[in-house]
C-alpha cells in the first residue's frame, strides 16, 4: 500500500492576479497559461506516479468545493476538506493531519500549494521521492529550497547551515540555519553572491506524526482544538464541528509557527524550473517572449504594434490590436480589464477591491 499523501493548499483567493482570477474563481482553478489545464489540475498530474488519487486531499474554502470536485476527478469526497474561513496554513495542515492520521497512522505527508509551476515535472519527481525517503520513519522536517537564479524580492529564503554535516546517503540535504523574510533587493544580491540561500517554495515533507507532534510543542492551543474535532472526523458531524471549532484558531503560518523553531528542519536544494505564480510579473518570467520581450497568453489573435516589455493575457473570441504600450500588463476577463504598469503590479489586489 502507497503510504505517501499529497495535501494540496487551496484556500487563497489570489487577489494578485486579478481580474483572472476573483474570489468566486481564484487563480488555482483557472487556465493561467492557456493549455487547458487550471493550475490545481497541473498540481494533481505532477504527482501522478508517487501519489496515488485516493491519496491527494485538498484543504480549501467550503465555497470551493463543487470546483475541486469538477476539476479533479476520481477525488473522494471525505478528501476536500472545508475551511469556514481562512487562518493561515498552520491551521490548515493541522486539519488534515489529525483527519489523515485518524485512518492512516504513519502515513508521510507532503504539503504543496496548488497554483506553483514546475517545468521539469521528471526531476521534480526524483526530488520528492528523494525526500519521501528521507523523512520517511523519522522526526525529521525537509522543505524543498529552489535554487535562486535572480536576485528576487518577491519571495523568503532558506539559509542552510554548512557546519552540520548530513549522512552520505542524503548528502545534498542541508540543515537548515535560518529561514529569512522577503528582503530588500540589496540584501537579496548579497544572499546571491555569498551562496547557500535558497527561495522557500512552501512545499513540506515530513510523517503525519512529526507534523503532529510539532504542533503539540509549538502551537498546542490549536492541537487541543483539533483533539476535540478528531472523534468527529469521516462522520456527518464533521463539517458542522469543524465550523464551530475551526475560527477559534490562530491565524498563522507553519513557516512562522513551526519552521523558524524547530530545530529538526532541513532543506533539499532543488531546480526543476520553478515559480510561484502569484503575480502577473512571475507568469511573465516563465513565458515565451517575442522580439520585443511582449509575453502574450490568449487563444484569439493579438496584434502588438511598437509595443515592448508588455505581458497580455485575453480569453478567446476577442480581436485585440494594442499599440504604443510599454512595460505593462492589459488583462481581460469576463468584463474586468486591467492596464497597469508592471513595476506597479503589487498594488493590483488594492485596486481590484476598490472597483468591486
């Protein structure tokens, strides 16, 4: 029996990427790169050969749920697990932790959100099954840090410690010394050129018991919460005690909560073609350019005319001519249009809520 579970994070409303995505339809469950696979749908098939369907579970809102059982088929319905409102991560893996642990008493558990691309979907795998066995019957924590190509701003890092030395049979896992918020690009340039700094990804490995066991030291008023829910679990009673317990929890994240505290957590240096898609700036680094540098995402004809350094996105069956624009995002969907400056895209959830 497959004793690996993937529980994919699914419960933001990815505000950034609006007008794509809003709160009724956020960005994990829409096209982004216009294949015709949403990026929850990338999520569950990169996984496909070390984690079985019955294994996948899917923390998300309770107004998401008729979209995740759509999008992935073969899901059981015991496996979407319905958050009544948000409150972080720590919250969210604490939920499904105590559900997965109630059937499968050592199972090993990896965390993932569900709107990252991988490109290299092969070298992503042997990392995971790298990993699986790395943490696999241990208290150990392991986090894939990505190799950093740039000096990025937009995410946190990972330190690794260089003084500790791992066993040979993992010996490009690194302990990890410090994880380090989202810096000023100065200090990123120097964690670039002084090395052994890698951008944290959010994914996590590690048993069902470590996982429980950590909360129990570091955020015990939640694991008395979800002691208290547990004899619910897998019955019909679940739901209604998961909405009354689940807002009493601290809005944390795992990183915060647990990750910068324990001293049991390692990182496992990664480069698979990674990105976290949670602005419009990241989609148009992972994409094509044209001559002029214009990354375009439609499946209509788009005409550029004297245009440079501009990311498009629009939905089929529009004719779209855009001229003389430089260094910005025009966006369209469903009657929501977005023309903004791309150094200006971190303003984009404030202005989107302004127009509601």
């Amino acid at each position: 029996m497959n004793n690996n579970h993937l529980i994919i994070m699914a419960g933001g409303i990815g505000s950034r990427f609006w007008p794509m995505s809003t709160p009724e339809m956020p960005k994990q469950f829409i096209d982004i790169l216009g294949i015709g696979k949403t990026m929850i749908q990338l999520t569950v098939e990169r996984f496909s050969g070390v984690v079985p369907i019955e294994n996948i579970w899917v923390v998300t809102s309770k107004k998401y749920k008729d979209i995740v059982s759509e999008q992935i088929k073969g899901i059981s319905e015991e496996n979407i697990l319905l958050e009544p409102c948000m409150r972080n991560t720590a919250p969210c893996i604490a939920y499904v932790s105590w559900k997965i642990r109630k059937k499968f008493k050592n199972a090993n558990l990896i965390f993932s959100p569900a709107d990252h691309l991988v490109m290299d979907v092969d070298k992503f795998q042997s990392i995971i099954n790298v990993g699986l066995d790395f943490i696999s019957n241990s208290d150990k924590i392991l986090t894939l840090g990505m190799e950093p190509t740039r000096p990025e701003t937009g995410y946190g890092y990972i330190k690794e410690n260089t003084n500790i030395k791992i066993e040979e049979s993992y010996s490009n896992i690194k302990k990890v010394e410090a994880f380090k918020e989202k810096p000023s690009l100065e200090l990123a340039k120097e964690y670039i050129i002084e090395g052994g700094y890698f951008w944290n990804a959010g994914i996590f490995l590690w048993n069902v018991n470590t996982v429980i066991k950590s909360i129990e030291k570091f955020l015990p008023d939640i694991a008395d919460i979800f002691n208290r829910v547990e004899p619910s679990m897998f019955s019909p009673e679940e739901q209604n005690t998961i909405d009354k317990e689940f807002p009493s929890c601290q809005n944390i994240s795992i990183d915060y909560a647990i990750m910068e505290k324990s001293s049991d957590v390692y990182v496992l240096p990664s480069s698979f073609g990674w990105s976290d898609l949670g602005t419009w700036g990241s989609l148009y680094n992972q994409l094509e350019k044209d001559k002029n540098t214009n990354a375009v995402v439609s499946n209509c004809k788009v005409k550029l005319v004297d245009c440079e350094n501009c990311m498009v996105h629009t939905p089929e069956n529009m004719s779209v001519v855009i001229q003389g624009i430089k260094d910005s995002i025009i966006a369209e969907k469903d009657g929501r249009l977005l023309i903004c400056k791309r150094d200006d895209e971190q303003l984009i959830k404030e202005w989107s809520v302004s127009v509601k």
